[in-house]
C-alpha cells in the first residue's frame, strides 16, 4: 500500500472537479493552477463553466428565458452571461425596485449561484404591486437560471426560488364589505 494507486478514489474525483471549475474560472483551489486547453492550431480555447460545474450550451438567440408569477404580477425574465447588468422595463433595478427588501429578493437566485456580476438581467413585469412583482421576477429569475445552468436545480430549489407564492387576495363575500367585513353594527 505505500505505492500510489492507478485509480481515483470519489474524493480525488471531486476535488479533479473543483480544480476544473477553478482553472476555466481563472482561479485555483488549493494551489491548482489555471490551464488553458490549446486546439488543433496552437490557438488557447477559453472553455466556459458555470458554477455548478456542467459545461452549458448557448441558446440560439443568446438568451434564456423565465417566467414568474405571484398574485396579480408576472414577469418574463431574458438572461445570458455577461457582466451584471440588470434592468426591469429598461430602467436600472435599484431605481425601479426603491425598498432594499425587493431588491434582495430579486438578487436571491443569483446570490445563491454565485454569479451576481457573470449574468445581464433583462425583465419585463406587469401587473400587480410592487411587492408581488418583485416575488415574480424572483421566481423567473430562478427558472432562467435553471435553464442556463441545468445543475443548479436543487441549490435553486433549497432556498425556495423555484417556488411559487400561491397566495392570493380573498374574494370579497356577498353581504360583505370585503372578503371578512361586515357591516357597522348601529345601536338602534
């Protein structure tokens, strides 16, 4: 047992990957150095990766695509790699989401990923309130992302940004005011 075996042991195989990862990242692990792969004509090839570790193809048209929808909002959500750009209706998310808690639930996914600034971000939401659009470019922010990065599934799925908020408002009842109110009850 004191020579060193021919074969890779899982824990060699994980850590084989995480230094892949790092090296197409331009990183390290442990020391592991970056090595860039040379084609048939002495050219360097830059292979990208994303951090789960799977190599993703493009879509056709660069992007791709999300959709999220919570009460009475809905959000179709474009992205592809890129530098961090992040606008909904054209306008920069900070201007259009002013309350810093909507603006970390529309970062969530990509916090959770690890790519806040490897991703552009293009949203179209209508409909509903702040808040509720908010939640859905949540969630198809999520779903693009799956779709960018296949392996991402359960880490998306673990902090909840695949899920759908099924809360909605309450029917208003008849005889009512409202869904619960009554009326003012008079003395006499």
């Amino acid at each position: 047992m004191d020579e060193q075996q021919e074969t890779t042991t899982p824990a060699e195989g994980d850590n084989a990957m995480a230094q892949a990862v790092a090296a197409a990242m331009g990183g390290s692990v442990d020391g592991a150095t970056a090595v860039a792969d040379t084609d048939a004509d002495g050219e360097e090839v830059v292979v990208e990766i994303d951090p789960t570790g799977r190599l993703v193809e493009p879509a056709k048209n660069g992007f791709h695509w999300g959709t999220g929808r919570r009460k009475d909002a809905r959000a179709r959500v474009r992205i592809r790699p890129g530098t961090g750009l992040f606008q909904i209706n054209g306008k920069d998310s900070a201007d259009f989401f002013p309350r810093e808690v909507d603006q970390k639930a529309i970062a969530g996914p990509l916090e959770s990923l690890k790519v806040l600034k490897k991703v552009d971000v293009y949203v179209n939401a209508e409909g509903g309130g702040i808040t509720g659009q908010a939640g859905a470019v949540r969630m198809g922010l999520g779903r693009a992302l799956e779709a960018l990065y296949p392996d991402a599934h359960q880490i998306l799925r673990d902090d909840g940004h695949l899920s759908r908020d099924a809360r909605m408002v309450e029917r208003k009842k008849p005889g009512r005011h409202g869904a619960r109110r009554g009326h003012q009850w008079g003395k006499r």
